[in-house]
C-alpha cells in the first residue's frame, strides 16, 4: 500500500474518531454543571422545570412590555421568531411589546417558551446517552432491592409452593433482569441474589428512574381485552354527570355495581410531549376511561419475539411480535369470535390502543399507536419475556460515588503520569525515533478514547487500570521495532532497508503477543463480570489501537521522514556505530 493511501486511512480514521469522541467531550467538557443536573433529571423534572421557568419567563416578558422595555437577552430568540412570523408587518422596533403582540395569545407565546427549553434539555439528554458513561465507582447510581411476590405465584400456579418452586422462580428473575438491562444498554450492572427471595440491583451513572422501573418492573404482559361499548357509553354518561363522587382516592370505583361484575373500567393514555403518560380527555373534557372484559383475551406469556417496523403507509413505528403455538390458538378464537368488535391493548392496567378487530388473527399480531421510544421499549421487554414471579421495589435510592472525585482524579493522573514517564523513556533512550513512539502513543490513547465513546461503554476504575496497562504494552511493541532495527544497521545497512527489516521482523513477535492478550481479555470479557469485565473491555481496546498504531502509522512516520523529507540516517540508539 502506497504512503499516500495510508496518509489517507491514518487521516479517515482521526476524523472518525473524533465525531465518535466529540459528544464525550462536548458533554464533559462544554456542558455547563447545571444543565447536565437538568438533563439527567427524569421526565417528570424536565417537565416541571420548564413549565415553572416558561412561565416566569413570560412574566418577565409582560412586565418589560408594560413598561416599554427591551425583550431579554434570555427570551431573544422570540424576537427572531416574531421577525420570521410578522414578514410583512411594517415594524421598526420589535421591543417586548411587538415581540408579545405578535403571538394570538400569551398563552401561544407560553408554549413557545417551554417548548425551547424542553427541546434544548432533551437535547442534551440525547448528547449524554451518546458520551462515554461513568460507572458505580465513579458517578454513583441507583441502588434498588426488589422482593418477589411468592403469593401471586402461588394464586397463578393454583397450589402451594416448594423450596424448588420458589428457588427456581428468583434464579429465572436473576436471568431474565440481567438480559433485560444488558439488552437496553446499560453496562456493568450488579445484579445478585439477597436472601431467600430478593434481589439487590445496582445501576452506574445518572439512570433515569422511570426508564430503570419500565426495565425492571415490565412484565412482558400486555394484555388483550375486549370493549364492551355498551358498559363503556353508559360508564362514561355515569362520571361526567357524577366525576368527583366516582373514584376514590386510589382511583377505584367508589360504587361497585355501576358496572357488571365481568367489567374492567380503564383509563385511556397516551404520551404528552415530554414522552410521559398523559390521561386522554374525551370530546367533554373529562377523563377518558373505557369499559374492557375482566377475561384476558391474551398475555405475553405466549409471545415469541417482538420486532419494531415503520408502517408502510405512514411510517410511524409499530410493534410486531409473534405468538407460540398456543398463544396464537387462543388469540385465534378470540378475534374469530369477536370479528368487529374493538380489541384494546392494556398495558399496566392503561389502556394504550384500541382496534377493530377486521379478521381472525393467529400468529402474528401487530401493535400500534406508541412512539418510536415507546415501541422499542415494549418490543425489548416482549422478547425479554414475562418474569417468572412478580417483582415489587422494597428500596429504591440514588447512592454516591464510593471513590470520590479524588480519587477519580488519582487515577487519572495515574493515567497521564504513566504515559508522560513513557514518552520521556522513549525519548531519552532511543534519541529521534522516540519522537516517532510518543506521536504513536499519543493517538493510541487518542483511538481507545475514541471506541470507548462509540460504543456507549462504561468508564470504571478498572477500565482505567485497563487503558494505564495497555500504555505499556504499546511502547513495547515500539521498542521491538527499534531494537530490531538497531540490529539492522550494525549489520551495515542505511536507513530504508534498517526500518523495513526491522518492521518485517519484528512483525509477527507484535501480533503473536497481542493476539494472546486479546483472546485473554476476550474469554475475560465473556466469563467475568463487574469489574473484571470492564477491565477486559478496555485492555481488548487497547491492544486494538496499540497494534494500528505502532505497526501502522508509527511505519508512516518513518516512510515520510525517509521519502519526504529525504532523511539519510536513523536516530535510534546512543550507541556507537548505531545512529
């Protein structure tokens, strides 16, 4: 391969890297403190906080348009947005009270407002998710203990449980919680057993509490019910003429009898803009509940596999999932006998969609009505299948880092000091060719940083340990080469033929010590977990970038030195008759 096409891969590759590393260092590094604390607040938060913010911004809009003030320097952007929406208006100052005036209404201009800090704050909640992730030992997390619910599995299973019943139910929960929070991206949880029939949980980093309860708690049940229209129609006459004295607090029915014992009544939701579950009203605006059959028509025990697609028709996400032989029996009798009756999909006890049932179904059934976010997360708990025993939270509670920022500034002084110690090494003992290994070195770090980003990984202290050890085994790979080409030019050789002997030579003693440490962090990856696993990801990644490194560009430095620059001599060595 020419220098001019390796120049080329050497220079892709930096750019490459540096839009993987890019959000790590834009969130780390540019991202003011209090608005990384707004964006790894859940939604909940988000949404309070720009409704409150919004509103006091408005407030201050009114009060400077009343006294004929300037529009604040916080609120310009209004004033951009008034200008593109008034292009006509002959307006030549847009002061407080032209930019207000040109909404229909101050609650338009509310709205305007929230939504631009809640498009800025889930912004930066998406920057987050895409930079590298501190671990438990770093940032803290969440620290969760769930017990299992032995006496709704006694109630499903219809008879007394044994010792083997209940053991087998908390292993299988053990399998299922660690599939289910590998699958959506979190890395390097601590999962165990704690006594007879709990589970103790532990999640690095800022985790969302609401996405970490969808994970944990979904059961991969949702159900199918049929409406009743009728019990519904008249339910819903019942509330709007009666809605404070139809539920209690906890949201049962205060009067049983106002619906038949073999009815359900359910609310209708759906998402509101900040992706939370919002209580549909209906055309009188009341809250919307409807009236289902008590019967299950189907749970996610029968599910196979769930896969999330576009709709060919109006692109919008939908989740399809396939049936066992006798899930899809029972849904078969279902939709065959209930063919133009409304079919409605509950999930934890909401009702999320309702359809017409067109034609019997038996196999593959399709689900929608959800945002993308929501269809992936209901698709990733379908094929993660129903827990076994029902899980209920007995602690849930934000825990601290347990090494502390000094000690996270420690290791990673450890981590430079390391890598400087290096390159002085380098530098003193093998004279101009040393200059060559720091360059290496510098864009090795510069590569494993760069993968750690682009594959969403968790930085821990043992991933750190990781990177400080692969720092010595790259300069070794240098220090081959050098030494061979050393041999090279005491056998008289001039300064071309000394580097690529010493190249080829030196070849096959690199890849054979890396590629054993590679299948050593490989079989240390698979089979350990925790901390071991974090460290066998980073030394893999290091011997990764330590290979491309010295055998590919430190190789380029020497050709351009050589070829370009027309160098005649190689600086590798103090000693005499070598240079």
């Amino acid at each position: 391969m020419s220098k001019r096409y390796r120049f080329f891969i050497v220079l892709l590759t930096v750019g490459v890297c540096f839009i993987f590393l890019f959000p790590t260092i834009r969130w780390y590094f540019m991202v003011p403190k209090e608005d990384q604390a707004l964006a790894l607040g859940s939604r909940e938060q988000i949404k309070i906080y720009a409704s409150e913010t919004a509103q006091a911004d408005l407030l201050t809009l009114v009060d400077a348009a009343r006294s004929g003030g300037d529009v604040p320097e916080r609120l310009s952007f209004l004033t951009a947005l008034a200008k593109k929406n008034n292009r006509d208006a002959k307006t030549a100052v847009w002061d407080a009270r032209a930019v207000l005036s040109s909404f229909i209404s101050r609650q338009e201009a509310l709205d305007t407002i929230e939504t631009r800090y809640r498009d800025n704050i889930f912004k930066l909640k998406d920057l987050q998710k895409s930079a590298v992730q501190l671990g438990l030992d770093l940032s803290g997390g969440l620290s969760i203990v769930l017990q299992a619910d032995m006496g709704a599995l006694r109630e499903r299973l219809g008879r007394e449980l044994t010792d083997a019943d209940r053991e087998d139910a908390v292993n299988r929960a053990l399998e299922v919680l660690n599939s289910r929070i590998d699958r959506f991206g979190l890395t390097e949880p601590v999962i165990r057993r704690q006594g007879a029939d709990q589970i103790y949980v532990e999640i690095p980093g800022a985790a969302d509490p609401e996405r970490i309860n969808s994970i944990i708690m979904g059961r991969g049940s949702l159900n199918f019910h049929i409406v009743d229209r009728e019990a519904a129609s008249a339910f819903n006459l019942y509330y709007a003429a009666n809605p404070t004295t139809t539920f209690d607090s906890a949201g049962n029915l205060i009067d049983p009898s106002v619906v038949s014992s073999d009815v359900l009544i359910r609310g209708v939701y759906s998402k509101d803009k900040y992706g939370l579950d919002e209580h549909v009203r209906n055309a009188y605006g009341n809250l919307d509940y409807t009236a289902i059959k008590k019967e299950i028509g189907l749970d996610g025990n029968h599910i196979k596999s769930a896969v999330v697609e576009r709709n060919n028709l109006d692109g919008k996400p939908e989740v399809t999932f396939l049936l066992d032989a006798e899930g899809g029996e029972l849904f078969y009798q279902l939709t065959l006998k209930n063919v133009g009756q409304p079919l409605a999909i509950v999930l934890d006890d909401r009702v999320k969609s309702q359809a017409t049932i067109q034609t019997a179904i038996r196999d593959q059934v399709r689900l929608t009505g959800f945002d993308l976010d929501e269809a992936n997360n209901i698709a990733m708990t379908l094929r993660t299948a129903a827990l076994p025993v029902e899980l209920e939270v007995i602690t849930q509670q934000a825990i601290g880092a347990s090494m502390g920022e000094d000690t996270i500034r420690q290791g990673l002084y450890a981590l430079l000091g390391g890598l400087v110690v290096v390159m002085v090494f380098m530098l003193i003992f093998y004279k101009g060719s040393g200059v060559n290994a720091v360059i290496a070195q510098i864009l090795n770090i510069y590569l494993m940083g760069s993968i750690l980003s682009a594959f969403n990984f968790t930085l821990t202290l043992p991933s750190i340990a990781g990177f400080i050890l692969t720092i010595g085994m790259a300069v070794d790979a240098n220090v081959i080469i050098f030494e061979r080409m050393k041999e090279e030019l005491k056998l008289g050789k001039r300064r071309k033929a000394a580097i690529d002997s010493g190249f080829d030579k030196a070849f096959w003693a690199i890849m054979d010590s890396n590629i054993t440490t590679f299948i050593a962090a490989l079989f240390l990856s698979q089979l350990g977990s925790g901390p071991i696993q974090g460290f066998a990801v980073s030394l893999a990644i290091g011997v990764f970038s330590s290979v491309f490194t010295a055998l590919f560009v430190s190789r380029l430095i020497f050709d351009f030195g050589t070829d370009v620059i027309g160098s005649k001599t190689l600086s590798v060595s103090w000693a005499k008759g070598v240079k």
